[in-house]
C-alpha cells in the first residue's frame, strides 16, 4: 500500500500521522482507501468490496470531502461505532468475516476518536457474499462481480489471496563470462509488485508510455545518484533507454555509464516493467517493476592500476536515491498509467537485495570499519524495509537507508557503520 498507516503497528498510529494523511492534496478515496464521516449502512459493502479486491482501509471519521475552512478530521465515539460495524458484518456477510478495527483517539480529551478499518485481501474468506452478491472495488467506488470475476473468486485456492503489493521481488544474479567469472561487483535489486486494472490486463505496452517513464527516470533523483556511485570512473551517461529483452508486455529501460577504459559501462542501471501475459487465471494479476543497479567501479580501478574500494556515503546517496526515484510522483504516476490502476495502487518497496562477487566487507572503504573476528563471510544480503514507513516523507526515508546500511555492516561483520552514517548526516546538515 502506497499508505503507510496500512502497515503501520496500532502503537505507530496517532490522531497526528491521520490528520497529516487527511489534509494531503494528493491523497483522493481510492481502490484501498476510503473516508467515511460516521457509520452507515454502505460502509459494511466497501468492506466485502475491498476483501474481494486488494484490500484496504477505511477511516471513519474524516469526512470525504475537504472542504475550505472545515475541519475535516470529525471523530466517532469509537466503541458505539465499532460495535455497529461488527453488526452488519455479522448479519451481511456469508461467510461470517470481519475486518480489523483500530481506534486512534483524539488528544484533545473530547473522548472521540478516529476508527481505522484494516480489510485484508488475504485474510478474508472470497468470495465474501452480500445478499448472495459479490461486491468487488472500482477507483473510489463499489461495484458488483460479473460471472468471471465471481468464478475467479471462487476458484482461488484457501489463502491464495492477492501477493501483498509491495512485497518480495526475485533475487538476482551476478551474470559470469564465458570462463565463468563474475562480471560485475555487485548487483543490487528492488521492486515492487502492484494489481493490474482492466485495460492493463489486456492491451499491450505502447511505445509513448514506455518513452514517458524514461523521460521520468533522466529527470528523477536515478542519475546523480548512480554518478556519486561511478566516482572517478564515470565520463558520461545515456540515459534510460529500451535495450535488450522487450515485448508486448515487458519494457526494459537501461541506464549506462560511459568510459573509455576495458570496462566501458562501470555504472548500469536496468528498470524492468513486467505486466502478467495471461488474463483471467485463478489468481489476481500482478504486474512487477524491478529496479537493478550493476556496479563494476572496482574493475575499471583495476584497469587503469588504481587502489579502489566503495566508499559507504556513496552507497547510502545511491540508496536514497533508488527510494526517493520509486516514490517520486511522475514515476508513481507513469506506472500507474501503464498498469491502469490508481496511482494510490502504486506500493513503496519493501524488499532489498544484494549479491556481490566477493565479502561485502572487501568492496567497503574502511573510514572507521572494523571487522568482528571470526564473524564469518557475507556476499550480500536480503534487507527488509520498515512497513510503518512512508519512504515520500524524506526523514522516514532517511532511517530505512541508515537501517539498511547498519543492517550491511552487521552482516558483513563490521564495527563502526552506525558512527560512520551518523557523522556523514551530521557533515549533510551543516552543508545546509
């Protein structure tokens, strides 16, 4: 979920985090959200709508419409409302099913609070039935299963549900020369996984929208951040571009550096969009977006005979670079139009992969690094993201890199990682 508090622990959630969401612009009743001022009767229908769909969540309480001057964030009294929703899910729902229910009070010490409905696509038994009708989710709007949605409902194995957005991408592999040796220093891969709409689910890729998302990477936080991680080795890039394995329903954009040495792209960046080729399965369709970064900068050092290891300010700018590129709007936005879904849908990555040719610790420069005796050897790692996270706020995306980054040094078995990030925040904020 492109929302944070979907994620979030009920210790993470405050009246504050809510109105914040409330009072964003940007932030419309979607396929996964909806404001709802006090209980009613159709509330009880969005939830069976959203359990046959991808899930979401509803916040009684804010009013659905923001109008100038008005407070928009009203509150319930929670238990009344709580207790009326329970209600008419038991009454209305074949099989019996409800959702989660998340009181946030107000601070204020008027007792009234804002109740947070969590409806998780996973979770529920699908299809979930009103009145003998399976209610499915439109754009900010209910509707109801037609035959070969309601089969497709019915079809899917217990538990099978809709693949958490946002959640597991593939690991990757380091590509090897015809003798077998690894051709790259490293290679580091996330993505995201989101649902398809129903033009998305058919038509084929067209070459504008595909140029459209390239023209958004050149002009994202992407391309500095991978010339930080070319360092000297770097002359030139030719942005995104349409190169190797493309077709009706796979886009793959490539970004590379140039140099004149034996090692020509020292810097290479591949992001991948691929929508599902079959329609109809037994499952939702999930379309993929996969971002992977190739950094070859220790064999162009070794080409020209000069002494190199990665610097860790270089890889935490790369890092906040990658995250602040996936949440930047006219990337989300692209994405969405390709996939035909609201840009809402468009999820945050939650996953980060590493694999390097050799122990992390040998392509780090010291800089205060001490390795832990007998710590053992790591080429890379899996790192998990922090769901309670809204990687668009930038001090959220600031701790999910220093989290991954410490996570790096641990697992290479390395001392000083957290006084090493720290001191670079540090001489960040005095340049300011």
């Amino acid at each position: 979920m492109n929302n944070s508090l979907f994620a979030a622990s009920a210790a993470d959630l405050t009246i504050e985090r809510i109105r914040v969401l409330a009072a964003r612009p940007d932030q419309v009743e979607s396929l996964t959200l909806e404001f709802k001022r006090e209980y009613s009767k159709s509330l009880v229908t969005t939830i069976a709508a959203m359990a046959n769909t991808y899930g979401g969540m509803i916040l009684v309480g804010i009013s659905d419409k923001a109008e100038p001057g008005t407070e928009r964030v009203v509150g319930v009294d929670a238990q009344e409302t709580i207790d009326k929703i329970a209600s008419g899910c038991r009454e209305k729902f074949d099989p019996p099913w409800e959702p989660t229910f998340i009181p946030v009070p107000f601070d204020d010490g008027t007792g009234r609070s804002v109740v947070i409905v969590r409806v998780d696509a996973n979770a529920a038994p699908r299809p979930l039935l009103i009145d003998l009708k399976a209610h499915i989710r439109l754009s900010g709007q209910n509707s109801t299963a037609d035959r070969d949605r309601l089969l497709q409902l019915a079809r899917e194995e217990p538990s099978a549900g809709v693949l958490p957005m946002g959640q597991t991408v593939m690991s990757p592999h380091l590509d090897r020369d015809s003798e077998g040796n690894f051709t790259a220093d490293f290679i580091l891969r996330t993505g995201i996984n989101l649902p398809m709409g129903e033009a998305g689910a058919w038509r084929p890729l067209s070459e504008r929208t595909v140029a459209a998302l390239a023209q958004a990477l050149d002009k994202s936080a992407f391309p500095a951040a991978l010339v930080t991680l070319g360092h000297s080795s770097y002359g030139s890039g030719t942005g995104f571009r349409q190169h190797g394995f493309n077709r009706s329903r796979t886009a793959r954009l490539v970004y590379r550096a140039l140099s004149k040495s034996a090692v020509p792209h020292p810097v290479e960046a591949v992001v991948t969009v691929a929508l599902p080729e079959v329609y109809g399965s037994s499952t939702a369709a999930m379309a993929t977006v996969t971002i992977d970064v190739i950094a070859r900068v220790l064999r162009y050092a070794d080409t020209v005979g000069a002494e190199y290891r990665y610097p860790v300010p270089n890889l935490l700018d790369l890092l906040e670079g990658i995250l602040k590129t996936t949440v930047d709007p006219k990337i989300v936005a692209e994405i969405a139009r390709i996939t035909d879904i609201d840009p809402a849908l468009v999820a945050q990555p939650r996953e980060l992969h590493l694999v390097a040719d050799r122990q992390v610790k040998d392509l780090l420069r010291c800089d205060g690094l001490e390795e832990i005796p007998d710590a053992g050897a790591s080429a890379g790692g899996v790192f998990r993201a922090n769901p309670a996270l809204d990687l668009r706020d930038a001090a959220d995306r600031q701790e999910q890199v220093d989290d991954w980054l410490r996570q790096l040094g641990l697992d290479a078995g390395l001392t000083g990682m957290e006084n090493l990030v720290e001191q670079y925040r540090a001489v960040a904020r005095s340049r300011r």
